[in-house]
C-alpha cells in the first residue's frame, strides 16, 4: 500500500509553471553589477560589454556604422557586443571586456588597472546612447579595428576558433 504523498511544510511551495518555455529576459532581475539594457531591448545573442578609453568614445562613436547600447563612467564608455566577442581576438591593452557584461571587481578581463590606491575610480556607468532600432549590439568587428587603430595596436586574431 502507498503512503499519500504529503508536502513538507517548512520547504518553498513549487511554483506554477510558466506558460512560456523561456521566460522574457525582461522580466528576470538583472545580476548585481551587469549593465542593464533598456526596456524594449532584447540581447538573444547574450550580451558582454567592451570598455574604451573615455577620450576615444565621441570618435568611435562618429566612425561606427551601426551604434548599439553605449554606457559611459568617469573612465570609459562601454559597448554593448554579442557575447563571445572576444574569441579569437586579442583587444588593445587600453580596452577592457566585461563576460556578461558584469562591471564587477574581478569580472573584467583584460583590464590594465592602475594599481595605485589614489587612481580615479569610476562611478555607476550611465546609459548615453540608445539606438533606433530593438538591437542593443554595436557591431564587434568594426568597433575591434577602431580601438587597434586608434591605440596604434596591430590587430591580431586567432584563425579558425569556433569553426
């Protein structure tokens, strides 16, 4: 004979399922130190973000033919790419690139910091820069040649990665 199963009353009641399979990536919480897309934007390709010099950002942004999301800080303007925009390339070492787009101490790869305690800190980066259409992307390719070429770095990438 079976026992009727009875729920346990200290765990968390199961949530009802959702009608959807993948629930809108607008609806879930952004992670602590992401930077947030605005709403009607949607990243299906994830997204990760690439941080320029400051005083490189009004130039990039007036070559570029397509702008995606930019957000700035005291330090750098960051652009929003595809995630795995950084595979296969090697980025200037004046750039930074943030995995998911997480601005958080020790997610930034490729960061040259200034090790010193009195370098100026950047605060909370703000959106500048949203674009006419529902994409968030900046193109990767063209953003990558813009940064080597204003930095004076030859640009360098690894043939054949992902294929």
């Amino acid at each position: 004979m079976q026992r009727p199963h009875v729920s346990d009353p200290l765990s968390p009641p199961i949530p009802a399922p959702s009608p959807h399979p993948f629930p809108h990536t607008s609806l879930l919480p952004e992670p602590p130190g992401r930077l947030p897309l605005p709403e009607g934007l949607t990243a299906a390709l994830g997204y990760d973000a690439v941080g320029i010099p400051k005083g490189h950002g009004e130039r990039i942004m007036n070559c570029l033919p397509r702008v995606g999301c930019v957000f700035a800080d005291d330090l750098r303007w960051w652009w929003i790419v595809p995630a795995g925009s950084d595979t296969g390339v090697t980025w200037p070492p004046t750039t930074s690139y943030a995995v998911d787009a997480r601005l958080v101490p020790g997610a930034v790869a490729h960061a040259r910091r200034d090790p010193s305690w009195s370098g100026p800190r950047p605060g909370r980066p703000r959106l500048i820069h949203r674009p006419d259409g529902d994409s968030p992307y900046t193109p990767p390719i063209p953003l990558y040649f813009l940064a080597c070429r204003l930095v004076g770095s030859t640009p360098h990438w690894s043939p054949g990665v992902g294929a």
